[in-house]
C-alpha cells in the first residue's frame, strides 16, 4: 500500500485541505483535528506542524494556514490543570 503523504502528514489530510477550493475556517479545524489524531502516538507534533507551515508558506490566505498557526500558538500557552490540583491549599 502506497502512502499518500508524507510522516509530517501520514494521510495527506491538510494537502487536500489546499486543494478543496472556497474551504472554510471551520472545515479546515475539523480537518486539523483529524490531522492531529492521525499522526504516530510517538511523532512531535510541533515539529510536524512548524513543517507544514514552512511548506504551506505560500499559501498565507488560505484558512488551513490560519488554524495551523492557531494550533502552533496554542501549544505555546500554559494550561491550568484540572481537579485538586488547580484549588488553593491551607
């Protein structure tokens, strides 16, 4: 079996999202989405990201490069964790 993309995008899913014309933001998230799932329990998902965005670069428009540079930049901030962990201590 032949793949069709490539380890940064193991089923080809945002090389189609560039190609389907008039796609919106939110088509594009729900392929992003996809995208993440798709990818091996043990690839670096940032990695994988930054790269596409340096393929993708001259396509700055395009909604897909709008949600990867949103995921990209939501790998950046801290998130609170959860449960008894986030509550104050006496």
């Amino acid at each position: 079996m032949t793949q069709k993309g490539d380890h940064n995008d193991p089923k080809g899913l945002i090389l189609e999202a560039f190609r389907i014309d008039g796609i919106t933001a939110s088509e594009c998230r729900s392929i992003f989405l996809d995208w993440a799932l798709s990818l091996p329990v043990d690839a670096d998902t940032r990695i994988a990201l930054q790269a596409l965005l340096i393929q993708y670069d001259n396509r700055p428009d395009h909604p897909m490069t709008l949600v990867m540079t949103e995921g990209l930049a939501a790998m950046d901030k801290p998130r609170r964790r959860g449960g008894w962990r986030s509550r104050a201590r006496d």
